[in-house]
C-alpha cells in the first residue's frame, strides 16, 4: 500500500499537471458518478492527507481517492500512450488542453462537497506531512492504549497519518524495539522521538524517487523485505511474519538482535526467508 510520501508525490504530480486550469475532460467511471460531468469547472489544488488525495475543484467540488494496494494517478500529455493498465482498470479521467490525469485501479472514489472532506478524513490523526502536523498530539493518540503492540499503533491511521507497513518496519527498527512491544513499554525517551523520526523520515523521502531509511547507497532499508538477508547492523538474518489484529495481516520485518520486545508466536510467525501471505487490502 503506498504510503504518506508516495501519496505525497502522487498529489504533488496531479496539483503540477491540473491546478489553474478548466476541465476539458471529465469521466468518472464509477456507476454513482456516471453522469457527473466536471467539464469546464477549474482544479483549484490537490492535497494529500494522510494516504488519501483531495482533487479540490471549482463549486465546493472535491474528488477524494484512496490508491490502497495498487492504485495510481498517471499524468499523460496528448501525445502519450495511456501505460498504466488495461482500460477497463480506468476509474477516473480529468483532462486539460495539454494534460491528462488518469486514475487506475481506484478501490476508493467519490466526488463530495469541499465543505464535507470531514467526512472522508477527518477521522485521521495529525498528517505527518501536512499543515496539521503535531507532534504531541500524535504522541498522546499513540499512547492512548499503552498495551497495543507498536506496529499496529504506527499503523492505525487515527493516531497519526501517513505510515505504512515500510515505514512501521523501518521505524520500529530504528527504535530498538519489536512491533510486538506494547507502545507503552516503550522507553519514555524512544517514545517522545518516535513522532519527530517518523516525520523526519516522510520529509526525507518526499521527493526522492527511490525512499531510502538508511542513507546507504544500493542498501535503502534497513530490515524491510530483507528476510533472511544479514543485517545492516549486525548481521543477524532478519525475520518476518505477519502483524495485525485478525482483518488486517501484514508482513513485518525485524531483527532479532538489534530489537529488544516480544516476537509473534509460532503460530504467526513465518521461518526467515518465508514470505508471509500476501495482506487483505484494508482502507486506511
């Protein structure tokens, strides 16, 4: 699942190729939106929050999408070859006179009023990206429930937005500490750095084509999908198996030297070098 940089980017790409410009195409293939025709209203800006991207258009007008697993925005001039899947992945259309912004494989697509974009994210915690950004608060929203696990706190979009399964990996190794530690087991002084890593790491990797957590050429990650390869550090195999609370199992990657905490039990854990089952696609 794309994560808050990639979603960054994507949004950073629409606003370039849409923002101050009218509609000369509009075709929302999505049977509730089927005759919803945007044609000559202007982009006013794209915006990312979180995982999800806000196509803000002229007359309290907002196209809100989610790429989840596999969905994209590609932008095309009018000489391009369309490349980014067979038509009948293709949700969404929104055309300039010298730009195209086509939408494939959009699990999540609706067109709502501006002034409702509550509705669709506000349920999100600070955007590790945004204006909202707050440390402390994300910080409180984390520790909440000081038994959860800290992978799936990092992951609980509520509690701050933008972090994926890569991120709550590297972030994790980072910290010294298993996604299996309870959050609030967490060294009072790891947690309080925890927020301002996370979002130094999203910042770091905004504008980069290829996201790197270690600042290593060749070697990006430190820990994810790495099994069973050494680690960086100190040449442990690292580990993998699934996280999640049942409905969302997701491959995790650690070191089990490097990372102090509990490990997945047998019954969830995968042997190093086993891919675990590819995760349920799940709305963030």
């Amino acid at each position: 699942m794309p994560e808050g940089d990639t979603v960054w980017q994507s949004a950073t790409r629409l606003h370039n190729a849409l923002a101050g410009r009218p509609l000369t195409r509009s075709d929302l293939r999505v049977p509730k939106y089927a005759t919803a025709d945007l044609t000559g209203r202007k982009v006013l800006d794209v915006t990312p929050r979180g995982k999800h991207l806000l196509t803000r258009i002229e007359g309290n007008l907002t196209l809100h999408s989610h790429l989840r697993m596999d969905g994209s925005w590609r932008i095309y001039t009018t000489t391009q070859r369309w490349t980014g899947g067979p038509t009948h992945q293709i949700r969404a259309i929104l055309g300039t006179t010298d730009r195209t912004a086509v939408g494939y494989r959009l699990p999540v697509l609706e067109l709502i009023r501006t002034t409702d974009e509550h509705k669709a994210v506000g349920h999100l915690g600070p955007d590790l990206l945004g204006p909202d950004w707050n440390p402390e608060t994300a910080l409180a929203n984390l520790l909440q429930d000081p038994a959860r696990p800290l992978g799936e706190a990092l992951l609980d979009q509520r509690n701050l937005a933008g972090i994926g399964n890569i991120y709550k990996s590297e972030l994790c190794f980072l910290l010294g500490a298993t996604p299996w530690l309870p959050i609030g087991a967490l060294p009072a002084d790891r947690a309080t750095h925890l927020p301002v890593l996370a979002k130094k790491l999203l910042e770091a990797n905004r504008d980069r084509p290829v996201r790197s957590t270690t600042g290593r050429r060749g070697q990006d990650l430190f820990v994810y999908g790495r099994a069973p390869r050494p680690c960086l550090r100190c040449h442990t195999s690292i580990r993998t198996a699934d996280q999640g609370d049942g409905s969302r199992e997701r491959p995790t990657y650690w070191c089990p030297n490097c990372q102090t905490g509990p490990a997945p039990g047998p019954q969830r854990g995968t042997p190093a070098g086993k891919q675990p089952r590819t995760p349920r696609r799940t709305t963030n």
